[in-house]
C-alpha cells in the first residue's frame, strides 16, 4: 500500500463512507480508496436500531429523508443484497400539550413536502398498539412510509457496489495524518503506509473531531454513548409493528426477527426499564438476551455537519447526526459525490456546513431521541 495514490481518501467505512464510495464511483470516479480502522460497519452503524423516518422538524432532514427512502425501498434490487426494510411506520407518544403543538407543525410541514405522516387520537394509537399503556399521553403522530432496516445490510451492499467498479477498500488501516502544503492535501499517513491524494472525505464519525483536527479545522462532534437491548420474545405484539417511540422518555421499541429490540437515554437497564414497563407493561415478561451500546455523534443543534472545509481545499466531512446518521447516509453520500465532482447537487446541504455556528447560523432539529 505505501507509495499508493489515489483521487480521493475516505476516512471511515460505515454508513457514510462506504454510501460516499459508491456514489462516487456511480459517477466514474473510481480511483477512490477507503480507509477502515478496524472493520467496516463496526462503528456507530453496526450499533443502531435502523429506524429511518420522515417525522422531523428540520425541512432539510425531511428532504433527505424522502431522497433516501427510495434508496432504501429499492435497495436490494438496485444491490442485490437484502437490508430488511420494514415500512411498518413511526409511531411518535407524546405526553406534553407542547410536544402536540410541535408535532402537529411538523406534520403540517411535512405534508406540504409530500410526507404521509397524521395526527392519531389515543384509540387510533391502541389500533396500531394494543399494548400500550396510554396514561398520560396527549397525543401522537404517524407516518405508514417510515419504518426500519439493517444498517450493516447496507454498508455490505455499498462497499460491494463500490468495489466492484474499482473502489479499493482497506479495512484494518488507520489514517494518522493528513499531510498538507499551503492550503493543498498532499496525501494522508496511515498505520500500512503512505496514500497519495489530494482530497480527503471526513467520514469518521465520533473520530471525525480528532482527524478534522489532523488539518486543523473544527468538527464539534462529542460522542454520547447510548445502549440497545434485545429480547427473543415480543410477547403478543402484532407482527406489523411500528417503531414507537415514546418521545418525551426517549424510549423505544422495534420489531427484531421474532423478538424486539429497545432502547433509551439511560446507561442502564433499570433506567431503561422505568419508562419502557410504564408504556408497554409486557416487557417485565421478556427477557433480555443481549444489550450493546454504541456513540450517538452530537452536534451542537443536533443537526448533521456536511460539507467542505475553506481550508485546507478538498477537506470534505459528514458527521454529527446526532442519532439519525444511519438513515441519512443514500443522500449525504451522494452529496459528497456531487461536491467532489463538482456537480450541481440533487439536494443541496450547504446549509449544514459546519461554519453554520460561527456565521451565527445554527439550525436546531427537534426531534431526536
Ligand atoms: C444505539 C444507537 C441507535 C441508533 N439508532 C439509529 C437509528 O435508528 N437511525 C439512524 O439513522 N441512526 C441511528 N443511530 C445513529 C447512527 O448509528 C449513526 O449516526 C451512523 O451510523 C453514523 O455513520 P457513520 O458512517 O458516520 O459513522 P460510523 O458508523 O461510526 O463509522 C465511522 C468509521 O470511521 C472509522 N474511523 C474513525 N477514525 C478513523 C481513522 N482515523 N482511520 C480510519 N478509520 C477511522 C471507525 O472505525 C468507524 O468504523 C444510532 C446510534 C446508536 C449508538
């Protein structure tokens, strides 16, 4: 590998990455290499729950959701791999009158830009959810084309793409430097050696700090651990089962194979456990098979950061989903494609550049879990 060039650096292979390998070599640029520390998919994707939804507040996270819902719907024909896609729906709980007042703008929002998502009263919630406790709750909201998938599924199905048009995808190598004359990319340093190049991608998720800070631009991304349990068993659950989130806890639960999978804010299970057996009382008989955790990449307005830094040039980043990055990787990957090509994007990010914050120009998304 030393003495190699290439076009194009990525750093990272998750969702990210490997999604910005493929739409790069979609657009006949192939002399890419893709650097993985340690093996691709193992960072923050391989640990989150899936969901991909169009419920937000933001109308550019609404935008890239609905650009990236027909990647995802049309995945294992387009790959020939199998992501598991459930368009069960997202069923949001909301237990405040100002969360109702919130939710329903949004819904307005996103029914303008075509989005499916509906108010639902209590008993139209117990339709989808029998089981629920609904004590306390306010309101909720709905959207039938949300659902679920398997983010690993999809990082196999886009570095196989990639790789098979040329992309050349080294897992087991960290980038340790980035090396820089003047305000140009010389090349980047890593554990197997040098790389030649003159643009570098930033997908490093929770690392995307320490190596933006490799050429001295700031990425204000902290990592938030947060924990995902598993249980065999989904009690007398329908089969069709929305993801449901119960917003103001953060707890929430999906369909996994026969059994579920559910999470929360808390670092324990007996933080997790109070609000999940309050809302859905079933879970005291299930039991727990197996709990992981992984980093949620925090941003300051909980917004992703994407795009090109001033200096040095051809220093290109996505990171910062706080909690949705999995879902949106179809079209922030092709965004970076189209920026390094130089082509008018299908979507334009710019607005979550990361000189958003000193330009005073932050953007909060309201709803993360
Ligand atoms: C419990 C949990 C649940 C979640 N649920 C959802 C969800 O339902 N929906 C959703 O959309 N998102 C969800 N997320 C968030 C989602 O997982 C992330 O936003 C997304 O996976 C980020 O992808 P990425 O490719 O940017 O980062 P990562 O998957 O973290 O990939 C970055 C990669 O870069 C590599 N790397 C870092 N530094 C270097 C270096 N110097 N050299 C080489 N390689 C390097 C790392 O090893 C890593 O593999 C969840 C996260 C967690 C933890």
């Amino acid at each position: 590998m030393n003495g190699e060039s290439a076009s194009v650096v990525i750093i990272g292979g998750g969702a990210m990455g490997t999604s910005t390998a493929h739409h790069l070599a979609e657009l006949g640029v192939t002399d890419v290499v893709l650097c993985e520390r340690n093996t691709l998919g193992s960072g923050s994707t391989s640990k989150a729950a899936g969901g991909i939804r169009a419920q937000f507040t933001d109308e550019l996270n609404i935008r890239i959701a609905l650009l990236s819902l027909v990647e995802f719907r049309n995945f294992k024909e387009r790959f020939g791999v199998d992501i598991d896609f459930r368009e069960v729906g997202y069923l949001f709980l909301l237990d405040s009158d100002e969360d109702v007042q919130r939710f329903s703008q949004a819904v307005a929002l996103q029914g303008s830009l075509g989005v499916l998502s509906t108010e639902l009263t209590l008993d139209e919630v117990l339709e989808l959810v029998p089981q629920l406790e609904t004590e306390g709750l306010r309101g909720a909201t709905y959207c039938p084309r949300d659902g679920h998938a398997t983010p690993e599924a999809v990082v196999r199905g886009y570095a196989a793409a990639a790789a098979e048009k040329g992309v050349r995808i080294h897992q087991g190598v960290e980038v340790t430097r980035i090396l820089v004359l003047g305000n140009k990319i010389l090349g980047v340093e890593t554990s197997a050696g040098r790389i030649k190049t003159d643009t570098v991608v930033c997908t490093a998720g929770v690392g995307s700090r320490e190596v933006a800070a490799l050429v001295g631009v700031d990425l204000p991304v902290i990592g938030e651990p947060r924990w995902m349990h598993y249980t065999p068993e989904s009690g007398s659950l329908p089969e069709k089962l929305p993801l449901t989130i119960d917003f103001s806890s953060g707890f929430y639960f999906h369909r996994e194979g026969p059994g579920l999978v559910f999470g929360g804010r808390e670092p324990t299970i007996e933080g997790v456990a109070t609000h999940a057996t309050r809302r859905l009382p079933l879970l005291v008989d299930l039991p727990i098979q197996s709990s992981w955790w992984g980093y949620y990449e925090m941003s300051p307005d909980h917004n992703a950061l994407v795009g090109e830094a001033a200096d040095p040039s051809r220093f290109l980043y996505a990171t910062g989903f706080s909690g949705h990055g999995f879902q949106q990787c179809p079209a922030v990957g092709e965004y970076l494609a189209e920026r390094i090509v130089g082509i008018i994007p299908t979507l334009n990010l710019s607005a979550f550049s990361a000189d958003r914050f000193a330009r005073g120009e932050s953007r909060e998304e309201q709803f993360v879990i």
